[in-house]
C-alpha cells in the first residue's frame, strides 16, 4: 500500500499548491500536514530530516520510504506510476 504525506506551509506556499495539484490531478492519494500547525511534524522535516523548504512529500510503500523537497513534477510522476 503506497501513502504519500506532505508537509506543508499552508496555502501561501506556491511550490506545496502546486504539488499538491500534481498529486490530485495524477491521482495519487495523500495526506497534508501543516507544519506551521504542527511542531512535531515541523521539528520530523527539519532536524530529522534536513530539509530546510517546503513541501515535503514522504512515499512509504511498505518496503522503504523516499521523500523530496520543493515541487518535482519528475518524483510526482514516478509515484503516480507506482500506485497505478
């Protein structure tokens, strides 16, 4: 089962709008989080991950994890095309 989440900085953010379009418009499901909402998940993308902008996408299907920052319409494309 593939479960994409991504982290975001709210609507203002042009990068996790688009992203999140992308992901709609492919049809892959996800959930969004907030992290301006939400210290927990802000300190997980940070610190535990290293990433210093927003969006950040996780895809965990089961096997591993894979996750990016920023919108990137190629990674979009490779987790449609797993889910399909």
């Amino acid at each position: 089962m593939l479960t994409v989440t991504v982290y975001s900085t709210g609507p203002s953010c042009m990068r996790c709008t688009l992203t999140k379009k992308a992901l709609a418009k492919e049809g892959v499901p996800f959930v969004e989080v907030d992290v301006r909402e939400n210290d927990d998940a802000r300190a997980y993308i940070t610190e535990d991950l290293g990433y210093s902008e927003a969006p950040v996408c996780i895809v965990e299907d089961g096997t591993g994890e894979d996750h990016w920052s920023g919108f990137r319409p190629d990674n979009i494309k490779r987790v449609a095309g797993a889910s399909a």
